[in-house]
C-alpha cells in the first residue's frame, strides 16, 4: 500500500510517468519524495519559529510569568499556549478555512476582539498590587483566551499549513506543536534571565513598560482592523 501511494504522490509531482509503475521505480520515489518532504517541513518550520519568536501578545505574558515566577514554575502556561494554538488551527482546518477566506470580516473581528483583550491584559497589569508578584495575573487561562484570539493562529492556519485534508497535515502539526513548547521555553528563559533582575529591582518599571507594549500591541491591532494601521 504504502509504495503504491508512495509512487502516486511521485507521478503528481512528474517524477516518474504514468505508465512507470513496477519494482524499479519504488526506489527511485522513495530517494526523491524523501528530500522533498524534509525541505517542506524545514521550510514550514523555519517560517513558524520566526513567526512564534516574534514579539507578540502572548509572549509578553511567558517572559513576565518567567521573570515573576521562573521557568519551572511558569511551564504549565506553555499547555495553555499550545492548546489555544490547536483550537485556532483545527478549527481552520476542519470547519472555516474556506469559509474566512470568502469572509474577511469575520478574521478582522477576531483581531478586534484580540485588541481588546490585549488592552484588558495591559490594564490588568498595570493595577496590580505593588505587593503582587509580576506573575501573578498570568495564567494558563488567560494565555489560553491570549493565544486563541493571536492573529499568529490565523497566519499559521490559512498561510502556512499545506493546504490539504487533516489525516495529510498531522505530521505538520505535530511539528508545528514541539517548534510551540520551544519558543514558548525561549520566552520564558528571556524573562527568568534577562527581566527578572530590573524586575527585583524595580517592579513598577518592569510593570509598566509591559502593560504599555501590551497597549501598544492593542492599538496596532484595532489600527490594522479600521484601516488606520
């Protein structure tokens, strides 16, 4: 079954002809499918690390949970991030990937929604109790809530997954799931190594150049949304 597929999958690519199919073209799709496939999935992952590491909304929560907390302690926020970023893509997938491409008002409502979250968030931070770890308002929920309305979810389902049925794109996203838990690591490191000693040494600073990039963040989503941006 498998290097019957495996020489169908070849014959769509031109690589072998119609009439080809016997025992000695199943080595030959095997050596050229092979590097194929890997440099699709090197592609897709170097796309998706570079979009993941990218500043954003909800790794602005990981580096402040891992400078408030530490990396240990912050690591159950990553499950929040990975399952947000699930819901989005499998959605997508499964349900309205067709249907957001024939309506784009609906993916703009859902950077508005995005927007203010993010501003909820911003001013969330921002009126914590001086006493209060920087930490202490982040957590797996609202890195979940973060996450699911992330325009990064959208980009990931509608532009770079392969576009073709589920059972096809597992291995993508799966993939796409570890590449996650590393940026996600990443960010953490950032804030336990690089935040948390201006945030030892003075809180409110650290607080409130979030909650303002936080601010920022919703104002260039709601300006992308009403063409101002």
């Amino acid at each position: 079954m498998f290097p019957r597929l495996l020489y169908i999958k070849a014959r769509s690519c031109g690589i072998v002809p119609v009439s080809g199919w016997n025992s000695r073209t199943i080595p030959v799709c095997a050596q050229v499918i092979g590097p194929i496939a890997m440099h699709a999935y090197s592609v897709f992952a170097l796309a998706v690390l570079g979009l993941l590491l990218t500043p954003g909304p909800t790794n602005t929560l990981l580096a402040l949970s891992g400078a408030g907390r530490g990396v240990r302690a912050s690591l159950p926020l990553m499950l929040g991030e990975i399952a947000g970023y699930l819901l989005v893509i499998l959605a997508l997938v499964v349900l309205f990937s067709d249907f957001l491409k024939t309506h784009a008002g609906l993916a703009q409502a859902i950077k508005l929604c995005a927007a203010i979250w993010v501003a909820f968030l911003a001013v969330r931070l921002w009126t914590l109790p001086s006493s209060a770890p920087v930490g202490a308002a982040i957590t797996p929920r609202r890195v979940f809530v973060t996450t699911c309305l992330n325009p990064k979810g959208l980009i990931v389902g509608l532009v770079l997954l392969p576009q073709a049925p589920l059972p096809r794109i597992w291995p993508y996203i799966l993939l796409f799931s570890a590449l996650v838990a590393f940026a996600a690591l990443m960010w953490l490191c950032v804030g336990a190594f690089l935040i948390r000693h201006a945030d030892q040494s003075s809180p409110r600073l650290v607080r409130g150049t979030a909650s303002g990039f936080l601010l920022v963040l919703s104002l260039g989503l709601a300006g992308n949304v009403f063409g101002i941006l």
